[in-house]
C-alpha cells in the first residue's frame, strides 16, 4: 500500500491505497470528485521527489503527495 497526501487547500485525509504504479493510482483517485478536480493542476512527489511523469512504479510503503498550485507574495 502507498500513503496519499493531499496538501494545501485539498482539505482530505491521507488515505492508503493498493496501486503498483502512478497511473493506477491516478484512476483510482479520479473516482474521487473531491479529489479529480485538483489532479490535472497539482504537482505529484514519491517519498519527496517531484515526479513529472505518470510512468512510475510504487512499491509498499511509498508516500505519494498531491500538491496543489498555490500564490503567494
């Protein structure tokens, strides 16, 4: 299972799911309204590391974290 961090002003609990890779992951969140608005706009890390491309493998005990796009001054 991986760990999934919705950060900033997602407003959802981390949740742990069974996904191999990004992409299943990513289908398995778009079944979340809540959460399928924010997909396309965040940016994804695995355990801290920016990812740019849905072509990752997970393994057990990987922390995924979805972060939205935020301003700031």
């Amino acid at each position: 299972m991986v760990k999934v961090e919705f950060l900033g002003p997602i407003n959802k609990d981390s949740v742990k799911i069974e996904a191999n890779s990004l992409e299943q992951l990513s289908q398995i969140l778009k079944k979340d309204a809540q959460i399928s608005s924010w997909l396309e706009n965040c940016a994804v890390a695995v355990n801290d590391t920016i990812i740019c491309s849905k072509d990752v493998a997970l393994k057990d005990g990987d922390r995924v974290s979805l972060l939205p796009p935020v301003c700031g001054g």
